[in-house]
C-alpha cells in the first residue's frame, strides 16, 4: 500500500464541486475524515455504500418504537451516515477505479433509505401520539418521493441511441435536480429539507416533539407537502422541455425543408 494522504491533501485531489446550500457542503467537507481512515482498509467503495445503508435502515426501523429518545438518536446516527455516503466518491477519486454497481447501489441506498425513514416515522409517531393520521402523511409522503424518481426520463426507456442522448438533454438540463439549483437562497432551502442532511427540517421537528405533541405529525405533513410540490414541479418542467424540445426540432426540420 503506498502512503495514505493527510485529509488536507485529499481535499486536493479529490474534493467535488458541491452544492450552493451550507448543510450538503459540510457533509462533503466531513467525509474526508472517515474516507483517510476507509483508505487504510480494505474496502471498496460499493462496501462502503452497503455500511450506510446498513446503519440507515437499522436506525429507521429504530424509530417505529416512538419513544421520543430512542427516535432522536436513531435519526441523528441515519442523517450522520450520511456523510459516509460522501465517502464512496472520495474512495472513488483517490484509486482512481470507478464502479457502475457502486453508483447503483448508492441510488438504490438513498431511494430504499429515505423512503423507509418516512414510513417507519409515521409508525412512531402513531405510537408516540396515537394518531393514525400520521399513516397518511407518511403514505403520502413516501409515495411521492418514490414516484418523483419513478417518473423522471430515462434513456433506458428507449433502444434509439440518438433518442436517448435527446433525452438525456432534455432531463440533465439546467436547474432539473433542486440540489443543484444556483441560486443561494432556493439552495439553502433545499439543503435544509432533505432527508439526508444532518440538523435538517426533520431532525428539528422530531426533537420539538418533547414540547409540542403533534410535532412529529406536523413535520411529516410538511414533508407530504413538499416532496408532493416536487413531485408536480417535476412533471411539469419534464412535460414543459419536452414541449420546447419537440416545438424546436419541428422549426428546424420546417426551415430544412424551406431550403
């Protein structure tokens, strides 16, 4: 094994660009501590995509208790993991060796992860407040975020090779995912709703549970709400490129045959 890099020198080499918000970027920033330590031992970025899943859905499936301690600790240690989730990449960029089944499983990680955190918080907070509501919102919520995914376009859908490079265009286009949207505050916004992000919306609302009783059920209708939201912005700007897509191509094939 040749000579480990000090973190300051792997933040040199293989450091991404993040995103514009404050929560993501410092996850980004703290992985590079786990990820010196992972560069000693044997391990292959997939594994370590397996150890945060691992620990994400063991700490979810700790929340359906609804105990009000045990479910602010479980979720703390789901969002820290998080940052092993940074972890992979660096692993990635520093032996240079990248791994389609690591990016897979990382994808398939987040989608199993997050969408289970919502459903095992609305079992806790079922126990905790004893309001079957929270079974909706939950319901509500997981499915929409799923869905988001679900209803995004993907080459694969097609065997035309020229079609699916058009719909990548159309999909990878500018401001699509809302964590890579440029402009600070919306950036912001984003970073402090996401499931994963440490100290986030979620984290707040679960620990104000000890004052207020139906925090837990507020806090998963806002997420219902949201995830909701991004759901309907989805298929519109989707339907809306694709729109502009189709309308541009047909002016220029009309202007070809005007020639």
């Amino acid at each position: 094994m040749g000579q480990i890099p000090s973190v300051k020198e792997l933040r040199q080499i293989a450091s991404k660009k993040s995103t514009a918000g404050f929560l993501n970027p410092m996850c980004d920033w703290l992985a590079f501590y786990p990820a010196k330590i992972f560069l000693y031992l044997p391990f292959n970025p997939t594994q370590i995509t397996i150890i945060w899943i691992i620990i994400k859905v063991i700490t979810a499936l700790l929340m359906t208790t609804g105990n009000f301690l045990l479910t602010v600790i479980a979720l703390a240690i789901f969002q820290l993991a998080s940052i092993l989730d940074g972890v992979d990449g660096i692993i990635f960029r520093v032996r240079k060796k990248h791994s389609y089944n690591a990016i897979y499983t990382d994808y398939l990680g987040h989608y199993l992860c997050n969408s289970l955190l919502l459903l095992c918080l609305a079992v806790g907070t079922y126990l905790n407040t004893g309001e079957a509501i929270s079974f909706l919102a939950g319901g509500i919520a997981a499915y929409s975020f799923l869905l988001s995914k679900a209803i995004t376009m993907n080459g694969i859908w097609v065997s035309n090779l020229e079609m699916r490079k058009e719909m990548e265009s159309i999909v990878y286009g500018e401001q699509f995912s809302m964590k890579s949207q440029q402009n600070r505050i919306i950036a912001w916004i984003t970073d402090f709703f996401l499931m994963d992000n440490p100290l986030n919306f979620m984290f707040w609302g679960v620990l104000a549970g000890y004052f207020f009783p139906n925090a837990w059920l507020f806090t998963l209708w806002v997420y219902a709400f949201i995830l909701t939201l991004e759901l309907g912005r989805r298929l519109f700007l989707q339907y809306w490129r694709i729109r502009t897509f189709e309308q541009n191509k047909e002016q220029e094939s009309n202007s070809k045959n005007l020639e």
